[in-house]
C-alpha cells in the first residue's frame, strides 16, 4: 500500500485521520506520515507495516474479528 492508496481508502471510507487512526491502532500522525510518504525529518517512508492494508482491507469489507479458540 503506497501513501496515495491510503488516502484513497480513507476517502472511500469517509474517515478522517483521527477515525482513521483509531480504527487501524495508529496515531494519527503516523497516518499523516504514510500518506505523505516522508517522516517529519524529510526521510521517505520506505514501507508501510503489511498490517495496515490488511487492517483496511477488513474494515472495507466490513469483516469480523476472528474468532478465538
């Protein structure tokens, strides 16, 4: 999932960072910095966690939580 994807999914999902944020464990800082694709100091983002897009893939499509045991 690149920045611009992010923002896509958040757009779709009419979230705001904050909401965002919440939903996926993250600040929304952090969702600032994925979607800009630079950190604060100027450095890129090289990748975002595996488990962003597969957290905003589940929420897309409204999935459940696993079940336990």
């Amino acid at each position: 999932m690149t920045g611009p994807e992010l923002t896509q999914w958040r757009s779709e999902m009419r979230l705001s960072k904050r909401e965002a944020a919440s939903l996926l464990g993250i600040s929304p800082e952090t969702i600032a910095v994925y979607e800009a694709g630079k950190r604060r100091d100027g450095k890129p983002v090289r990748d975002i966690p595996a488990y962003i897009p597969l957290a905003c893939a589940a929420l897309y499509h409204r999935l459940s939580p696993w079940p336990k045991g």
